[in-house]
C-alpha cells in the first residue's frame, strides 16, 4: 500500500455506507490504495464496488490480517451482531475508531475486549463532500501516534475538533453533528418567509438557498473575521438588515430558541447512549 499522508498502512473498514463510503473516498483521495484496506460490507453499492477496484481495496476479504486501524460505521444497533465477527482484528492493538451515535468507549471496550486503543468520532454529513467536521474523543490507551492516525483518516473529510472528554461528544452531536439540519430548516423557513413578503415561491426558494449556501462559502473562506464582523459589514445602522435583526436577536429571538434546540439536542444523545 502505498503510504498516503500520515494514514495508517493497512485499515479494516466495516460498513460502508453513505459515512463509510464517504471516509473512504476522502482516504481514497488522499492517495490510499492497496490491499492494505479492507472493507466489510455485506450490500456494496455499485459506486463502492468501482472505487474498491479502482484503488485495489479488498472488498469483503475471506480472510484478512488483524489491521493496524479499524473502523467501525455500521449502524448502532448492529454493534452487538458485528462485534464477534471483528473482535480479532483488534488484535495487534489495532487503534479503533467508531463514528456509531450514542455508543460510549466502554460500550465498544465491552463488546471488543482485546480493543483499548478506541477514538470516538462524530462526523456530519457534508463529509460526503469532504467538508464535514468532525468531533473526536480519543481513549487514553490510545498513543500519540495512533491519535494522528486517527486525525488523518478523519480529516480525509473535513476537519476535526478532539475534545478532552467524552460527555463532550454528546455536545458535538448537538452543535455539528445535527447542525445540517437546523441549517436546511433555517433555508425552508426563510423561503416561507419570503413567500409570505410576498414573492412567488420557486423564488424565494431559489434566493434562501443561494444566500445560505453563499454566506456560508463566505464564512469559510474568511477564517480571520468573525461571524460577527461579517454580520456588521453588511448592517448599515437604520437599515433594512437592523431592522430584522432587531428582531432575530431580540431576548426571545434566534439566540434563547437555538440554545434551547441544541440542549435538547444534546439531553437525547445523553439518553441515547445511556
Ligand atoms: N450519516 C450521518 O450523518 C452520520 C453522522 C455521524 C455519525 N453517523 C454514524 O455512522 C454510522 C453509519 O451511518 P450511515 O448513515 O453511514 O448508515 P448506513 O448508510 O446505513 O451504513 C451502514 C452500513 O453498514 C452495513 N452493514 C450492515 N451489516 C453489516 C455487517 N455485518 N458488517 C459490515 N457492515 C454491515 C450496512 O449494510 P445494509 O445496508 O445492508 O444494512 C450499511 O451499508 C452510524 O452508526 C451513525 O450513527 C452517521
């Protein structure tokens, strides 16, 4: 296998779905290749069969080596079912790293009993696009450089943020993990909003949308200026964009309605994984 950019030299990937898929098209284009990689994945998609061939990952090995990573990205409830069939690959103190909502590092330390080296991780879904962002918790078993294994095949698709504690993963969940969504929903009701100012919907579909995604682009390509500052840029005083922020960030605003979102956000994940 080729050696690509601080990834580990052979990683069991077990699940590919869309995040498994996604982590492995980020490590794919980051130059991994090789039989090194594994995948378990009993329903490959057409598009995963194609990459696997391309980079010459092995897909659904009959037999496979105890890896130096591996990476779990079923869906939770299946931890329980898989785990027997993957506890030897954790063998030679593989570093482990699950992306499975709501399982802590001692459901996974059960359920993998020679595993002590696991990193908790919870991606979101602009990953498939190699723009996520990552929390990560990483156990203290693992070592400085199986947390930069860990940093690199995680940021293959966006960033990563570590957290000194894993309560905090419950946090991440809430802020950037549904963040997608409390985005896209911020998009339909600025489009209800401007239907109801009166343009005709397909328009205000189109201009909600665009203004998202375009002051998001601006958000990113701006990593020295506050979110803050870009707001004032565009905020004359007596304006149009003061007037509806006066509103938005009245005391029953955006600001206590989202605080109260994400807090409920973060107590289901707490009841999740407890
Ligand atoms: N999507 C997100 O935004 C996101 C964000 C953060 C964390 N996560 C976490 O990521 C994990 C995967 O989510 P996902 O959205 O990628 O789900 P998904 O698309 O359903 O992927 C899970 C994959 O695992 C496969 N699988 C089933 N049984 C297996 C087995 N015995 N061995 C190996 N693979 C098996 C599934 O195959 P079948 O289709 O045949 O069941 C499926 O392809 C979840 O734990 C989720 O909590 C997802």
């Amino acid at each position: 296998m080729a050696e690509a950019a601080g990834l580990p030299s052979s990683v069991t990937l077990v699940g590919a779905g869309k995040m498994g898929l996604a982590l492995l098209q980020g490590w794919a284009a980051r130059g991994l290749t090789g039989e090194g990689v594994a995948i378990l994945e009993p329903n490959p998609s057409p598009e995963l069969k194609t990459l696997a061939e391309e980079r010459g990952f092995r897909l659904n090995p009959q037999q496979r080596d105890a890896p130096e990573a591996l990476v779990l990205a079923i869906k939770p409830q299946l931890l329980d079912i898989v785990a027997p069939s993957i506890a030897a690959d954790t063998a030679r103190n593989a570093l482990v790293i699950s992306i499975l909502a709501g399982k802590r590092v001692e459901d996974l330390a059960a359920r993998l009993p020679q595993a002590s080296a696991i990193v908790r991780a919870m991606p979101n879904t602009p990953a498939a696009i190699g723009r996520g962002i990552t929390g990560a918790f990483a156990s203290p078993a693992v070592s400085p450089a199986q947390r930069k294994s860990a940093h690199a095949l995680l940021a293959s698709v966006g960033e990563v943020e570590w957290v000194e504690s894993e309560a905090l993963i419950d946090a991440v969940t809430a802020v950037s993990g549904s963040g997608p969504a409390y985005v896209f929903y911020f998009v339909e009701t600025l489009t209800r909003a401007g239907v109801d100012a009166g343009l005709p919907e397909a328009t205000a579909a189109r201009l909600a949308r665009t203004t998202v995604a375009g002051a998001g682009e601006l958000l990113r390509r701006s990593p020295d200026v506050s979110p803050a500052a870009l707001r004032e840029n565009v905020t004359s005083p007596g304006g149009t964009t003061a007037a509806a922020l006066q509103t938005l960030m009245a005391e029953d605003g955006l600001g206590p309605l989202l605080k109260r979102a994400v807090r409920a956000a973060k107590r289901r994940a707490e009841e999740l994984s407890g």
